[in-house]
C-alpha cells in the first residue's frame, strides 16, 4: 500500500450475490463527487447543503447522464465517520453489472479505487482508532464462532488498548523517576528514585507483561482452531468417531485394516470455540510402504496437537502406553474407549495428564460427554464481553520484546546500575509496547504489511 494520499477513494463495500450492495466513497471530494452524479427524488434537496448521518432516497447517473439505480446514499462528515474524514455510502441492487457501472462512475467523476484496507488504513492515520484496534478489524471480518467474535470485539473496543496504556504509565513513571535523578546527579546527597520502589514498580509490570504474552497460545489456538488428533490401532472405530463428531460421512470406514493411509481433517464447534480434528492412519507394523507414510504422518500430527483421542477397543499394553507417552509429552490426552456396548477389561493406571471416557461410536453413545471433555481439556478461559487475550502473533512479539527489556531493568537494579543504562532499556521497553498501538510506527512498509491482507472496501 502507498503512504497515505489526501484523495478520495472508492470500493463495493459488501460480497457479491446478495440482495443489496454498498459502494463507499471517503476523502475531501466524496460529497462533491457524488453530488455530480446523483439526482435526489426530494426536489430542491441538495447533498452538498445535507447534514451529517442522513439519508436521501434517488437516482445514480453516469456522467454521460445514463440512469443506473434507484439508490439510497448515507451522508458522513469529517471527523464523525468510519475514516475521519466525508464519507458517503451508497446502497443499491446487490447486481454485480449495477455495482460494476457504479463503480465506473465513481472513478470517471474523480474518484480512486481504494486498496485492501485503505479505509481503516485511513481511520488509523486519522487517529480514530489505534493500530490494534485496526488490526481487531479484520479479525473480526474473518471470526467464525463466537470465541473468535468475542476476541475480536473486545480488541476493537480498545480493552487490550487499555491494558497496554496502563502498562505506559507504570513505565513512564519509572522513566520519570530515573532521568529526574539524572538530571540531579551532581548533588550526590539527593535521590529521588528508591530502588526497592523501583523494583518492585518493574516486577509488577515485568508480570503483566507475562500474563499478557502467555495468553497468546490460548488466543492463537481460538483464532486458528485447537488441534485435535485422533490416534489409535486398525479397526478401533477412529474413522467413524469422527464421522460421529462431524455428523457427516467424511472418512471412509471398512472392516479392512489400513482403510484410512492419509490424515483427514475437518472443524467442529463446542461451546463456540474451533476444534480442528484429524483422524489419522491406523497404528500397527506394516510393510506397506504407503500406509507407512500414513502412520509417520500421524506420529507428526500428534506432535502438533494440543489434545488427543486415543482410541482403543481393549486396554492398550504397557509398550504401548509407555509410547504414546513419550510421544505426547506436554499434551492432554483422552483415552476413548470404544465399543462401550460390549465388555471392557479396565484400563491400566494411567498418567495424571490422561483422562478416559467410554463410548459407542457406532450408536453414538457418550459422544457429548467425549465433547464435554475435548473443551475441558483445551482449557479455555471464560470469556467475558471485556477478556484481554492476546491473538496476534506480531503483538506477541513486541510483548516478548518489551519483557526482555524490563527483565535487565529488574537486572539493572540489583546490580545497581547507573540511571542512564536503566533509562534506555525502559525507554526501547515502552517502544515495543508502542508498535503494538502505532503510538511509534512511522514505516509505510510495516503499515502495508499490516493492510494488505484487508479486504477492498475495509
């Protein structure tokens, strides 16, 4: 995306095949440019007289006078619009040739067609909303559950904006404290920065910090889908669990051993949070080159999962539990026990990051208690309407930064370092939290990076 241009610009607002479609103009000529071209139903009526978040019924013209469609345009003025600057949207017949000529029109009476983002780009630049809230934006376009809703809304409310203002003001009183300090340093009988205030200031922000970034893996894993693996020997009944959890014939079932040689995937929601699931290639010796594969790359997905359902008919040998233990170290795993409508010997002891469940994937009998207990075990937080959870990665690694930096600062002041060391490591400690904001982005390349995966009317 180009640095910022003081023009106007135009895009379709909405997806094609629906009903209505929403054209939108913003920048200094919007109300002029569609004054050319739109004839008001109301006689008299003027959109360059019209007052501010109104609406005016009317006719879309061509500049060679063509009629187009019957319209409604939404007059904005700078600065309370989306973008801070004249906005005016015009909705229409959702027909992709009206929106095509539309758009025509708008460009031929001065106008440009925006880039991915330029809008919000734009709402940034014009400070109505910091770059996390910007970037919460199209978070919130992409949510599918309500978890992911719940995140994105709460960034775009500006609570994460809040948490990370409060942790500036802690470090700024720090800073403040340090370089007035310094400033006095020539009256040795004058000390204005205590040190154990000081650190204890620095540990409580060096935790919030870390509370912060540690909440990342549970935001990426709502954001992307919680990776569940399904693993188990031939023939155990893996394939129709997760026909059974998708309500769908997705994976193949046979009574033939090594059916399934590739990993299948699909995503279901409990509780309004995304779990992807992947059945897996059967557990066994073979010769088989190709189900060979099949089972390496299950080994594979259950490195990557965060949870997973082994599958047994009868409980599994101590070989082969002391293997999947050291192949799931660190990850919750449910022993699910299948075929519950026939007899079951009890399972050995098991870990205390084990938990088991009978069921019948074949009459779908325990598969909601299954489901209760794939949501316990990813442990998910509750999620209120103002929840902070960090689910951008380039966040993450600006608070990874600015830990860093008030960790030698906790360092700094043990070993009682001088004011002006400790002053510049809180002072690249408050610029990392600033990228996170925009508060210290200046580069058009970092901005287009952040833009460019908008979509065009956004």
């Amino acid at each position: 995306m180009n640095s910022y241009r003081n023009d106007t610009i135009v895009a379709i607002a909405t997806p094609p095949g629906g009903a209505i479609g929403i054209l939108r103009l913003s920048g200094p000529e919007a109300i002029s440019i569609i004054t050319a071209l739109f004839r008001p139903a109301k006689r008299g009526m003027k959109l360059a007289d019209a007052q501010a978040n109104t609406l005016h019924y009317g006719l879309l013209q061509s500049a060679q006078g063509e009629d187009i469609d019957d319209v409604i345009v939404s007059v904005y003025r700078a600065p309370h619009s989306y973008t801070g600057e004249d906005c005016i949207e015009i909705s229409c017949h959702g027909s992709a040739y009206i929106l095509k000529q539309a758009l025509h029109a708008l460009i031929d009476a001065g106008a440009r067609q925006a880039q991915p983002g330029e809008y919000t780009q734009r709402a940034y630049l014009n400070g109505k909303m910091d770059l996390s809230q910007a970037e919460a934006v199209a978070d919130l376009i992409a949510s599918t559950n309500e978890a992911t809703h719940r995140l994105a809304l709460s960034q775009l409310k500006g609570h994460f904006s809040s948490e990370l203002s409060e942790l500036r003001k802690q470090l700024l009183k720090m800073t403040s404290l340090i370089e007035l300090e310094l400033d006095f340093s020539d009256h040795e009988d004058i000390e204005f920065a205590d040190r154990d205030e000081l650190s204890c200031l620095a540990s409580t922000i060096s935790n919030h910090i870390t509370s912060l970034a540690q909440s990342f893996e549970t935001g990426n894993a709502i954001k992307k889908g919680i990776p569940v693996t399904i693993i188990g020997k031939t023939n155990v009944g893996k394939s129709t669990l997760l026909n059974q959890l998708l309500r769908e014939d997705k994976a193949i079932v046979s009574n033939i051993h090594g059916t399934t040689r590739d990993v299948i995937e699909d995503t279901i929601d409990i509780h309004g949070v995304t779990f992807r699931f992947t059945d897996t290639a059967g557990l066994r010796h073979t010769e088989d080159q190709i189900e060979q594969m099949g089972i390496e790359r299950a080994y594979q997905k259950m490195e990557q999962a965060v949870i997973i359902l082994w599958v047994v008919d009868q409980p599994p040998t101590e070989p082969e539990l002391n293997d999947i233990c050291s192949r799931a170290q660190g990850k919750k795993v449910i022993v699910v026990q299948n075929k519950a409508d026939l007899a079951h010997t009890p399972l050995p002891p098991l870990p205390d990051s084990f938990s088991s469940i009978a069921i019948s994937a074949k009459y779908g009998q325990g598969l909601h208690e299954l489901e209760e207990a794939i949501y316990a075990a990813a442990d998910i937080p509750h999620l209120d309407p103002n929840s902070v959870i960090v689910t951008n990665a380039r966040h993450y690694e600006a608070l990874t930064r600015a830990h860093t930096g008030i960790s030698r600062v906790i360092e700094g002041l043990g070993l009682n370092l001088s004011g002006d060391l400790l002053a510049e490591d809180l002072r690249i400690c408050l610029e990392e939290l600033g990228e996170i904001t925009g508060g210290t982005i200046t580069s058009n390349e970092t901005l287009a990076h952040i833009f460019k995966n908008f979509c065009i009317g956004k």
